[in-house]
C-alpha cells in the first residue's frame, strides 16, 4: 500500500474508531489534527487496536502523544513500523 493510500485508511480508521463524533470534513477542518477535532482517550485506543488489526502493525498505546497528533504523524508511525513505550 502506498502512502497515500495508507493515509486514506488511516483517515477511514480515525472515523471509524472516534464512532460518529467526527467526520472527514472535521478532520480537513483542523488540518486533520486529531487532538484539535476533539478525539477522546477512548477513540485512540479503539484506533490503535484498529491499526493493530487492519494494517497489521503493533502501536504502543503508551508512547509519546506527538506520534498520534495527526493523521500524518500516524501514517508515518504506521510507516516506520510502529514503536515501542520507550523510544
């Protein structure tokens, strides 16, 4: 999958995990920064496990919050293979 493919999916999976509180026009609307659109603890977690599942690729919950910022920040995490509590 190419990146801008991957990026689409990851958009996909931030919808579907934040259930119905935010759209793509919301996401566009803050520069796809999940924490300016309002995500919850609860949405990260569901997207998380999402990731886990759907693309295959393990992110800890428990590293720092700058990787799960924006949808780019979470593609490019998913690039890199995901990442560990301490790096």
């Amino acid at each position: 999958m190419d990146r801008s493919a991957l990026r689409t999916k990851i958009i996909d999976l931030v919808i579907a995990a934040g259930d119905g509180s935010i759209t793509a026009d919301e996401l566009a609307g803050v520069n796809y920064s999940l924490r300016d659109a309002g995500y919850s603890s609860l949405s990260y977690m569901r997207l998380i496990d999402s990731i886990e599942n759907e693309i295959g690729v393990y992110l800890d919950p428990e590293a720092a919050v700058e990787h799960y910022e924006t949808i780019d920040s979470v593609t490019a995490l998913v690039i890199a293979g995901g990442i560990g509590a301490d790096a």
